[in-house]
C-alpha cells in the first residue's frame, strides 16, 4: 500500500487554529513539522545558497550553530542572514579547545540555575580543562580541572544528554622503554560525568595487566566496550564495575586527601584522581570477532551486525541475534557491487529497527521480522531500495587490432563507483521531519555535481532534489547537514582549507534571487576565519 492521502497546508493550519488536536503535549510539534515538511518538499520550495567561508581551522555544525576557530567562534545560521552570537578571547595554544559537545535541557527536571535551563556546548581544553559554555553568549558558566597524570583528548556521549565520557590520548611504549623491558601498565583513562549539575562518577583506567594488549575501549549506554588489533570486541558492564572496583567515592568540589597529597577535587592543580582501578577481571558480558572491531547493536529484539574476522570477508555482514548468537534467516548481506570504495551497513536512526545498507548505486532499508510459524527465529527481507539515476552497469566492447590485422574485442567493465556515474556518497536521517536524505555525485567533464534527495522514510519515495552549485571533488572530504529548512555543506581541501555553503529554503525564489546573490556575496566578506 502507498502513502495514505493527508491534508493540505492551508488545512493543517486552519485545524490548528481552532484546537483541532489531541490532548497529548505533542501533537502541536508535531503538526507544525508536518506542515515544514510539506513546505521543504513541495515543487515551488527552492534552497539557496545564502552564504559561503572559509577557514583554516576545522568547521563544525549543531543545532543551528557553525562553529570556527576550534570551536571559540559561534554564527547563527537559523536567520536569513548569518549572524555571529559569540567569539571568545584569543588563547594560547594550551588553552584551545580540543573536542565538544551541545547538551541542551532535559525536559521534566529541576535544574539549580536558572541559566542551567539554557543550550550549553560541553568543551574540552588542550590544558585538561572540561568548560560549561553558554551555547548562546560564549560565557564560562562551569570550569573543572582533570588530571595531570594523562592528556584527556576525546568527549562522548555515554548516554545522550545525561553522561559523557572524557577518554585520554592512549599510553603507548617508546622503543627505548621496549628495549629496557619497562611495560606501560595503563593503555588510557576514562572519566565519566552526569552533566547538569555536574557530578562525578569516577576516573577508569584500562590496564594492559588485566585486559592484554588493547587498541581502543569506549563508553556506550553503561557499556565498556574494549577492542583489540585482532579484531575482538569485549563487553563489560560499567555499572558492575564501578561497583566492585572503585576505591573512593569522589564529589565535585570538596576536600580529598589521596596517595599523602590533600586538594580540591577538579581544581587546579590537584584535579580528579583516578578512583576505579580494576585489580581482577571483570565479568565478561559478551564477546564476538570482527573485521576492524566493526561491531553494532541494535533492532527489535536486540541484534547485531559484524563482518566475519577475514580480509576476504569484507563488505559481507552478518546480522545476528544477541540473546544466542544465532543468524538471522537471510541474515548475511553482501551488495554484489565492484567499487574502490566498500559499501557500508548500520541501524536505521529512527529506532524502528530497520537497518540500512549503502552501497554506490543503491540504498537498501531491510526490516527485521518473526518468521511465520516460528516467533523465537527472526528474518531480514527488504522494505525498499533507492537506486543511483544512471544507466546499467554497460559493458563496452573495446577492439584491438593486431600486427597481422585481425581485429580483436574485449569485454571492459566499468565499476559500480565509477565517477561518471551517479554514486551516492552521503546517506543521513532528519529525525524531526521524518526524511532520508541521500548525496548523490556524479562526475561532469572536470567537475563532479552533487545533489541532495529527500525520500520519504516509510516508502522510499522520491520527494525533492536539490542541486548544490558548488563542485565536489570526490578527494575531499566532506559533510552534509540537513536540518529542517537548512543545508548545509562542509568541505576539507587539501592544506588544512575548510569551506561551508550554507543553503536556506525559499518559498518564492523568484524575488529572492537577486538579493540572495548579492547577499552571498557580500557575507563572505563579512566573517574572515
């Protein structure tokens, strides 16, 4: 069955205006995104690009905020014209900003400040500092110092907008150390923090005497996930963890005598001590091998996706059941495709599920189900494929004349990423208007041309395409943001050069075009980077 017949704009707004809605706290968002949805797609809706810059530092995008310089520079980009809300004062290299995250207020908590309420970009210094920075005014509005014993590097989310984790740069063993024997005990840190207020929930080390010889470990919705170069993933319970092995509970602020030194805990210079030392193996959750440490969960029930431990394995996933291992029927995915670069696989975003696998001329969205008849085994079967424009994969007959004159014919193939071809690049989810969207490059004589698709994420059904004016050199690296009436494209050139193109959506390009021309180009000149 297709998309069911729905109303009209003018309709959904005269239904608004009257109450014509349920009791539920939601419905009034979500009819308004109904109605911008049907805006963005609609035939006569345009996306302009309203302003273009560039940089020689890295450019980040969240939330309706483009960051630069390191993140210590913030411009609006939700008005028509883009706007610079904050730049904070110059610092020294120390003191530069090394990773961030936006928190923005959980709904139904009592928070202590009343500025707590508002955005809030969670930032790591060069210096191991961990900032609270108003989102809107640059201010300083929480400071806490954490260790000088690692050099903490990377911020995530444990779990989304309620823990982070703070993990350091890993320890590795100088040749000199090797040849005398020293081994380096601890491989890195994880500090892990509620946020708002901030609270301590302790520092972990990972040891080489009790987890071996591991490459990389990380935080995930209470989980400790640690990997090794073999390609073995082990999970752990954090919370049991912290349980069994932490020496001393730890808070913010208060006095803390540890190891004959007394201080501050997460000021300087005494900073946060290392309060979760593990002394016994923990007890293994779940364990698997995987090409790369590629290793996702997801699903209803739980599954997960690994590509088997072998070289010649790649671009063949397994999807499996998490309770007992086993395959899914039609549980091995592997995208008959002939491409330099390899197709990739993850869980669909929107929690339904649904898993989608890319590759260069197609998007496949699979749904997982019971199999009839027997409710404990589950099947992947296709809900729908979006296909690249271009012609069939042609094979071209290429003649060869020989010394003696015969004419000779063979078979060349051109690849599924071919250049020349439409290929999609850039698949991505706007969870709020309920859309796929998907980048699609194809190369034209010198140049490649990009465009962004918006399919309907129930069917698969082409909605809008948008051309973006800009070339794109399939060498660089790029990101895509669409987020409710904006695009937006950043691109890493060679030499450190970062450029962004932002495009808005205009309902009557008409009178819009000459003063969105000259208003791109007099804003390039506005913001120097």
């Amino acid at each position: 069955m297709g998309p069911s017949q729905k109303p009209n704009v003018c309709g959904r707004l005269s239904r608004r205006a009257l109450g014509f809605f349920s009791r539920d706290a939601g419905m009034v968002q979500r009819t308004n995104l109904g109605i911008l949805r049907a805006l963005v797609c609609q035939e006569s809706t345009k996306f302009k690009n309203v302003w273009t810059t560039h940089s020689r530092s890295p450019i980040a995008y969240e939330r309706g905020r483009i960051y630069f310089n390191n993140y210590r520079c913030c411009v609006s980009s939700v008005a028509s014209e883009p706007r610079k809300l904050y730049e904070m004062p110059k610092c020294s290299k120390s003191e530069k900003i090394e990773d961030a995250l936006l928190w923005e207020c959980p709904l139904g908590e009592m928070l202590p400040d009343p500025s707590d309420y508002k955005s809030s970009l969670i930032a790591l210094t060069a210096h191991n500092w961990l900032l609270r920075v108003s989102a809107t005014t640059g201010k300083v509005l929480e400071k806490i110092y954490l260790a000088s014993y690692c050099k903490f590097r990377y911020l995530s989310w444990d779990t989304p907008q309620e823990v982070i984790a703070v993990k350091s740069a890993q320890n590795k063993c100088s040749t000199l150390a090797r040849q005398a024997g020293i081994q380096q005990p601890v491989l890195l840190y994880l500090a892990v923090f509620h946020v708002l207020p901030f609270s301590l929930i302790g520092i972990l080390e990972i040891n080489k005497k009790i987890f071996g010889n591991v490459t990389d470990a990380t935080l995930s919705h209470g989980i400790l996930i640690v990997m090794y170069s073999s390609g073995l993933v082990r999970l752990y319970s954090f919370q049991a963890i912290t349980k069994q092995f932490m020496q001393q509970k730890l808070d913010l602020g208060c006095a803390c005598r540890w190891g004959g030194t007394t201080g501050t805990v997460g000021e300087a210079p005494f900073g946060i001590p290392c309060n979760i030392k593990i002394t016994d193996t923990p007890p293994l959750l779940f364990e698997v091998s995987s090409l790369e440490n590629a290793f996702q969960i997801g699903g209803h029930p739980w599954h997960y996706i690994i590509t088997p431990n072998k070289k010649k394995q790649k671009g063949v996933f397994h999807i499996c059941a998490l309770k007992d291992n086993s395959l899914a029927k039609n549980g091995i995915q592997e995208m008959e495709c002939c491409s330099l670069e390899s197709d990739w696989i993850y869980f669909h975003p929107d929690a339904s599920g649904r898993i989608i696998h890319v590759g260069p001329n197609q998007v496949k969205v699979l749904k997982l189900s019971e199999v009839e008849n027997n409710s404990a085994q589950h099947q992947i079967s296709e809900d729908f494929v979006i296909l690249a424009n271009r012609e069939k994969n042609k094979r071209e007959n290429l003649p060869t004349v020989t010394a003696s004159g015969r004419v000779v014919k063979r078979n060349f193939s051109i690849l599924d990423d071919d250049p020349e071809q439409e290929t999609f690049k850039i698949v991505d989810y706007e969870d709020e208007l309920d859309l796929l969207s998907v980048v699609a490059v194809t190369q034209i004589d010198a140049e490649g041309k990009a465009h962004l698709d918006f399919h309907c994420n129930e069917y698969g059904t082409l909605l809008k395409s948008i051309p973006l004016v800009e070339s794109w050199d399939v060498t660089y690296s790029h990101e895509v943001y669409f987020d409710r009436d904006l695009v937006l494209h950043i691109e890493q050139k060679p030499s450190r050069v970062f450029s962004c193109y932002v495009y808005q959506m205009v309902c009557d390009p008409g009178e819009e075009e000459e003063t969105t021309d000259q208003r791109s180009k007099t804003d390039h000149n506005n913001f120097k980077f």
